[in-house]
C-alpha cells in the first residue's frame, strides 16, 4: 500500500513537526559528529518542506539517554552542523516539550528551523505514551516522519504523533518503503539474494521470507560454516552454532521443494586468530579446515562462481558481509561481492547495519541502487514484518 507523502499535503504556513533520524555517532572526547551521513539523508525533505513556506520544527532520538535529560546526549551538535548544511540558522531547544518551546514554536515564521531536544530525554519516547505524544502532537499541524531507522519502533515520536496529526513520509522514508518493498514484494527476475554476516540465527526470518521470491541464495560470512557442518562438511574451529544444524538442513530442505537454489562456499579464507598480522590460508572445503583454524572470508573461487551468478540477475538484494570486511586480509571477498553489484546493472539493494558501512568503506554506497539507512528496521523490513513507524503513516487514497 502506498503511503501519503510530503507532497500530497499542502504545507504552506503550516506547523511542521518533522520526525528524522538525526542519531549519528560522536566523538567521545570532543562530543562533535563523527560522520553525519544521517542529517545529510535527510536534507532533502528538510529543503522541501523550508521551499514549501513551512515552519519546520525537527525531532530525533540520539543514542541511549536512558529516559532523561543527560548533556551527553544533547542534538546541539546536530543543530549545529544541520545550520552549516542548510546554510541557515537551526534555533536549539532547551526542551523537547513544554511551555518555552510551546512559545518559541508560537514566534515562529515561514521558513524558520527549530530542533527539539532529544526525545530519549523523556521515558514517554520510548513507552509511547499518549501525554509525551500529545504534548509533541501541540507543537505542530502536520507530522512529516522520515525516520525510517526507528521504522522498527513504535515509540511516541513516530508512531504515537500519528493518533493526533496526520502523518504522511519524508522522501528518505518513502524511498525506503519504495525499494525495500520491490525486493521484498514484486522483484523482477531473476532474483538473487545474498546472505551473510555473523549468525544464522540472526538471520533465519530474513532467510525465510526472501526464499519465497528467490531464484537463488548466496551464502558466505560466519554463518557459512553452520550450513557446512550441517551438510557433513568439516569447519575446523570456526564460528559454528551448534543448537542451529538442524535448522540450517531444514533451510536446504524449504530450498530444494521450493526450487531455490542454495549455493554455500567451495572454499574459504582461514587463520588462526581473528586479527591482520596473522599468518593466512586458502583452503578447499572439500578438503576441510583444520581443527585451530577459523574461516574469516569467502575463498577466491567461491567470489568467482558467486559473480558468475549474480552476472544476469535483474535484482540483487544484499545482507550481511562475506567475511570479516573489517580487517584488511578477511576484506577481499566482500569487497569483490560489493564491486560487482557496483557494476552490475540489477537493482540492487543493500540491507543490514554493517553490510551498508562495508559499501561505505569501500566508496560504492553511490554505486548502489539503494543502501538502506536502517539496520534493523531494513532487516524487519526483509523479514516480511509489518513496521509500526511505517503502519502509522497515513494510506494513500486510490
Ligand atoms: P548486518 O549488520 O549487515 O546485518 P551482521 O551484523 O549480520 O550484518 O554481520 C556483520 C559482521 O559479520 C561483521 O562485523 C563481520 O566482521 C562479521 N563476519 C562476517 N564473516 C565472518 C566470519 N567468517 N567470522 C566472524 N565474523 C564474521
Ligand atoms: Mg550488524
């Protein structure tokens, strides 16, 4: 179902109270951003709102607050950088709710920026309390929520608002639904999937929906190793989750009836300790790894047969690196996988918190059709889940 968006309403003179995603990570000692990707995505549905003679009054959660006010977690910085990108003054609010920012919203004028504080600053965010909601609803005519990150919560800024105000998407959140839902609903085919990252039980939801659209799944990262000691295959002393076996042989058996094809490594990086300055090895899975020795990464041969795959898909969908992306020797084989749906010409979409850093660090996130700004709200998303900050925004009328 489609959802309302900024531009089906009219937002002239209108109190806009905007829902971003405004959480970026700082700097321990300076408390400055460390990378503000996050305000930078949500520029566009910033701008429109400002060019649409709104007053925009902005709203977002960063880190863990614990439900009440802690310096450490103020949106100063944010506002601070958000004015430099917007080349425009971001008025910063003492408050998140109140009498003052009730009367700072009041003084307000077409085109003008107020940020509330941290929302986490009160328990009523994360409760989803009625009051915080309503007190939040007051400052505003209109809710805008671009926070596709919070998607997966049904916390009083995102979803509770909704009760009071009409809720329609940002351009962030709109694309987000707009993509995640090809993949997940009407993927043109052939359609691969490429699995990863660190535990298969993370994963099992992921897996079981996106089998039901697939053509094919691709399987590398720690979770490789579940499968092939499911299938009798000997994995040394790798990342194994033992109480998961008969889970995985379960997955192959949905695979075979459902026509899916499985393809699991035929070889793999190894080493004794997770770490760079360690002696590395190329083994065969045939031949097995030896007992000491981990598999951090997906073999050479293995990146071959998955590009020759992924070579005439039509959609690629990509969750969980291949390998241990993070230290040099283990990147190689997520880096190859990146590359070539960097080039591919699929749809591609990248889920998952740290498959998305992956494709940062290697400069191709721009190559990418889409990389998804929500770890676990994409991962939900893959999962065929309903996400409650998405549910609350209003329908689009057919
Ligand atoms: P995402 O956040 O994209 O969903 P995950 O959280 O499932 O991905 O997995 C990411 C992590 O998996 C990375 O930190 C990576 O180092 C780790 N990983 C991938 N392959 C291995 C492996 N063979 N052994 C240990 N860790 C691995
Ligand atoms: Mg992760």
């Amino acid at each position: 179902m489609a959802k309302m968006t900024v531009k089906d309403v009219d937002l002239k003179g209108k109190r806009v109270l905007m829902r971003a995603d405004f959480n970026c990570p700082l700097d321990e000692k300076t408390g400055e951003i460390t990378d503000d990707k996050r305000i930078r995505a949500s520029l566009d549905t910033i701008k429109y709102v400002l060019e649409m003679d709104a007053k925009l009054i902005l709203m977002s959660h960063l880190g863990r607050p614990k439900g009440k006010r802690d310096a450490k977690y103020s949106l100063k910085p944010v506002a601070r950088r958000l004015s430099e990108l917007l080349n425009k003054p971001v008025k910063m609010m003492d408050d998140t709710i109140g009498p003052k920012v009730e009367e700072s919203v009041k003084q307000m004028r077409p085109g003008d920026v107020i940020l509330l504080e941290n929302t986490r600053f009160y328990p009523g965010e994360k409760e989803n309390s009625p009051d915080f909601a309503e007190q939040l609803a007051k400052l505003g005519d209109i809710h805008v929520n671009d926070a596709f990150g919070t998607a997966h919560r049904a916390h009083a800024s995102n979803v509770g608002v909704a009760k009071y105000l009409l809720s329609v998407a940002g351009f962030l959140m709109e694309k987000e639904i707009r993509y995640l839902s090809k993949v997940v609903i009407s993927p043109t085919h052939p359609y691969i999937v490429i699995l990863g990252g660190v535990k298969v039980s993370d994963k099992i939801g992921v897996i079981k929906n996106l089998m039901k659209k697939a053509d094919m799944i691709l399987i590398g990262g720690a979770m490789m190793f579940t499968f092939l000691k499911a299938i009798g295959k000997a994995v040394g002393s790798s990342l194994v989750e033992e109480d998961k076996l008969d889970l995985a042989r379960s997955i192959i058996d949905e695979a075979n009836e459902k026509k899916v094809k499985l393809v699991l490594p035929i070889d793999c990086v190894i080493a004794q300790e997770m770490k760079s300055k360690t002696e590395r090895r190329i083994v065969d899975i045939e031949e097995g790894i030896p007992m000491g020795w981990k598999g951090f990464d997906i073999g050479p041969k293995t990146v071959e047969i998955f590009k020759d795959k992924l070579q005439n898909a039509k959609t690629i969908v990509w969750n969980g690196p291949m390998g241990v992306f993070e230290i040099k020797p283990f990147s190689e084989g997520t880096h190859a996988i990146a590359e070539m749906l960097a080039n591919s010409d699929a749809m591609t979409v990248i889920g998952g918190g740290d498959s998305a850093a992956a494709v940062e660090r290697f400069g191709l996130a721009d190559k990418m059709s889409h990389v998804s700004t929500g770890g676990g709200a994409s991962l939900e998303f893959l999962e065929g889940k309903e996400l409650p900050g998405i549910a609350s925004i209003k329908d689009k009328e057919m």
